[in-house]
C-alpha cells in the first residue's frame, strides 16, 4: 500500500491539474512582444525592409496570375462542366495563398492583401511605414499580374470581364458590401489566430501549419461569394483586374471592394485583439 501512495504522489505532481479556461495565456514561457512604433525611420535603411517590399510584390502578381488565368480558363468556356468551374476558381485562390504565404512568411509576413496588412496594422504587428509600402508593391504585383494575363489572351481576356470584381446581377450594393466585409472578416480572424503567438505558446501539443487554414478560409469564403461579387476580399486583387480591364462596369462597384474588405479587417483586429486575446478573469492573490 506504501508503494501504491508513492506513485499516486508521483502522479499528482507529474500531472498538474489543467488551467481553467481563460488563463491558459498566461503561460510563463510566453512574453508579449512590443506594439510595433508607428513610425520606424531607421527600417527603410535596411535592405530587409526592402526585401520584404519585393517579396510582397512578387506574391501578389503570382497569385493574379495564376487566378486570373483560372478564371478566363472558367468563363470563356460555355460549357462549365468541362472546366474547373467555380470549385476550381476557389481551389486556384486558396491553393495559391497556401503556397504563397508558406513562401513569403519568413520574409515579409506573407501578406499579399492590403486589407490583411491594414488589420496587422491596427494590431500594432508592423508600423505604418512598412504597412503603406506593403500596400504599394501588393498592388503593383496585382497590375502586372493582370498585365501579363491580358498579354497572353487579349481577346479572351476583354471579352470575358478581364476578372475584374462587380456585384452580379440580382443582388445590391449593400448586399455586396456585407458580403466583402464578411468574407474578408473571416481571412482575417483566420490570420490573426493562424499566426498569434500566445496562442502557439499555449497549444504547442497542437501542430499547426499557419498557412494551411488561411489557404482554406480563403478557399470557403470563395465557394460563398463568387455568385455575389466574384469575390475580392483583397483590394490588390480587385484594383489590379480593374485597371488592366478599364471598363466602366468595372469601375462602378470598386469602392465596395475596398471599403467592405477594409471594415471587414478592421473588425476582426478588433475582435481579435480586445475579445479572444483579454484574460477577462485574473485572479488576485
């Protein structure tokens, strides 16, 4: 019986008892890094600065690339049976940010969205020097994407939408909007817990490839909205065909694709931030 009380001893003390839920982030091998400065003079010094500047850049026009071109692949084909269709279409967005962002995180944050850049932002994760000038080479990457798209194809390209982003027929501007902010509200809450490293800290026995549910929830939101907007969700991706297509139609509705993706961004830093990230009960001793 003595041995039986010595090893029920050794396993209380080998097993502690779980963390109630909601202090579990209080884990004394996490430390909270530093907000990030809003304005950082000495970073556009660094070539790392810039590095991360082309990195953005060279995702993003690889990413309209290839979409782009699945899209045309889809339209111009009357047939949607023999084609990919909109799986296909869904599939080619959240594949190509599943690559993209295992290629670029170590480099630049694998961003290649100004509206997930924006909700970094607002989280502190990078000052607003290195948030503008993600902002600028994404949507330059997205131009010469599109560009490179419509060069190889031009007829099928401006005669079937360039895969410039409207709100379809059968559906208003404000259910395009609420679709936008939606959509692009779950890329990125799926980017903020993908990536939060309290959270890694807390469930490292839980293996977790970041890029991998973030491709998914780009592929899901896809499936839902393409009927509605064609799905922008990205402001890079939706000003990029715009500019390259130039035609009215496409122009009309581009305002919803960067006020509702921008909303939808600031929304979920803001949950994520002050909602899932509070310990709202700490206990005092």
């Amino acid at each position: 019986m003595e041995g039986k009380e010595e090893d029920v001893n050794l396993g209380a003390n080998k097993f502690s008892e779980r963390q109630p839920i909601g202090t579990a982030a209080q884990d004394k091998d996490y430390k909270e890094p530093p907000p990030a400065p809003l304005f950082e003079p000495g970073e556009i010094k660094s070539w790392s600065f810039y590095r991360a500047g082309i990195a953005e850049f060279v995702a993003t026009f690889l990413f309209l690339y290839i979409t782009i071109l699945t899209v045309m692949g889809v339209v111009q084909n009357g047939n949607r049976c023999a084609t990919v269709g909109i799986q296909g279409i869904a599939w080619a967005f959240g594949g190509m940010i599943f690559a993209l962002v295992y290629c670029t995180a170590g480099i630049s944050g694998g961003h290649i969205n100004p509206a997930v850049t924006f909700g970094l932002f607002l989280a502190r994760k990078l000052s607003l020097t290195r948030a503008l000038f993600y902002m600028i080479m994404q949507c330059l990457g997205a131009i010469c994407g599109a560009g490179v798209v419509k060069g190889f194809q031009k007829g099928v390209y401006e005669s079937n939408g360039g895969g410039a982003n409207v709100v379809s027929h059968g559906y208003t501007k404000g259910s395009g909007l609420g679709a936008e902010i939606i959509g692009t509200f779950i890329l990125v809450y799926t980017v903020f817990s993908a990536t939060d490293a309290k959270r890694s800290a807390r469930d490292s026995h839980v293996p977790i490839l970041a890029p991998l549910p973030i491709g998914f929830a780009v592929f899901l939101v896809h499936l839902a909205t393409i009927p509605i907007t064609g799905t922008g969700i990205n402001p890079a991706r939706s000003l990029g065909a715009a500019i390259i297509y130039n035609r009215d139609h496409a122009w009309d509705d581009q305002w919803i694709f960067w006020v509702g993706p921008f909303v939808g961004a600031g929304l979920a830093a803001i949950y994520h931030q002050i909602v899932i990230r509070a310990i709202p009960f700490k206990s005092r001793s």
